[in-house]
C-alpha cells in the first residue's frame, strides 16, 4: 500500500461560512474579555482573531465541495448586513459563553441563502432555528459547568456594543488543535449595498 487512502483523508478540510466582526466590535469585546476572565474561572477564552458570526457549519469537506461551494456562494449577491450584538449568555448545558446577535431580516436571508447553496453542494442543512452568536469561552473538560456565579457577579448590567454593516462574508477553514480551533480564510464574498 502506498498511503493512498490518508492522502485522501488529509485533502478533506473543515469549513464553515461566517461573517467577520467590525474592528471597533472586536475591540470592545476584547476590553469585556479581560474584565471577566479570571484565572480560576473554568472558561477557555476563544481568540479574538477567530471571533465571528457563523452563517454556516459545513464539516468535512471534500476538494470536489469546496470547489462547488465557492461558485454557489459566489453566485449569491444578497445586500449588507445591519450586525447588532445584544446581550450576554451563558448556557449552562452547552457550557458556553456566548453574545447573542440581534437576528435581522438581512442576516436571516443571507443565512438562509447560504444553506441553501451549500446544500446543493451536499452539505446537510442545520435542523435547529437559526441564533445567531459570537462564543466568548467554553468550559474547560468534558464536564459541563454551571453557570459560573463569579462570572455572573462581574455582569452587572448588560454591555452596549457598536452596530455595523457587514459587508461581507467569509469561507473559513478551521484547524483543530490542543489549545483550540485556528481559522484561516479560505474565499471572501461582497455583500451589495443597501436595500
């Protein structure tokens, strides 16, 4: 045997489709990052280069999809998205901190659309409603914490972030590794103006 069916396993990737955080929104949650954190917390804080909207979960994706999934998103030209972050939550079950994202028509219509073409490209599409989040930490372990009640102290009333209009999307590639998930941009697609 001369390791063919690893290479064909190497030449999959992970990809997912998502939408960049504004410069000014990273910064703010990363000012809200370093005051909640604290050593003992139990939380893997997420990097903020890798902060984002996900749009789309695609998983193991072959050449011959990614191929396919590229031209159907760049066919898709639906118009900018009005991104307006909302409150914090922790969900206890999942073991996540995340900040929710206000679901605006134009961000429900791109998602919509973006599983759609994905799906022509064999990708199965999410069953559950679509909440749009960026994950702020997950638990370390694989035990599910409760919601931290030292974490929730330092929440005293909820943030104000700063709304923008996403101008774009992107197709990530994301790379598992023991200090958590890297992504590395893999195609940018425009969004076209205004309604």
């Amino acid at each position: 045997m001369d390791g063919t069916p690893g290479l064909l396993y190497d030449l999959r990737m992970r990809l997912f489709v998502g939408i960049p955080l504004a410069v000014a929104v990273r910064g703010e949650l990363v000012a809200l990052a370093a005051r909640l954190k604290s050593r003992d917390d139990g939380l893997r804080w997420t990097a903020p280069e890798s902060w984002h909207i996900t749009l789309a979960f695609l998983g193991n994706t072959s050449p011959e999809q990614y191929e396919c999934v590229a031209a159907r998103l760049g066919e898709l030209h639906p118009p900018s998205v009005p991104i307006a972050l909302e409150r914090l939550e922790f969900f206890a079950r999942a073991g996540i901190l995340i900040v929710a994202v206000r679901l605006a028509p134009q961000l429900l219509l791109l998602q919509q659309r973006v599983s759609t073409a994905s799906a022509l490209c064999g990708f199965t599409p999410e069953a559950r409603p679509y909440q749009p989040h960026i994950t702020l930490a997950r638990s370390k372990g694989k035990g599910r914490s409760q919601e931290p009640t030292e974490l929730k102290a330092k929440i005293h009333r909820q943030p104000a972030f700063t709304s923008y209009l996403a101008e774009e999307f992107l197709l990530y590639e994301s790379f598992l590794g023991a200090a958590g998930s890297r992504y590395e941009i893999r195609q940018r697609f425009p969004l076209q103006g205004r309604f």
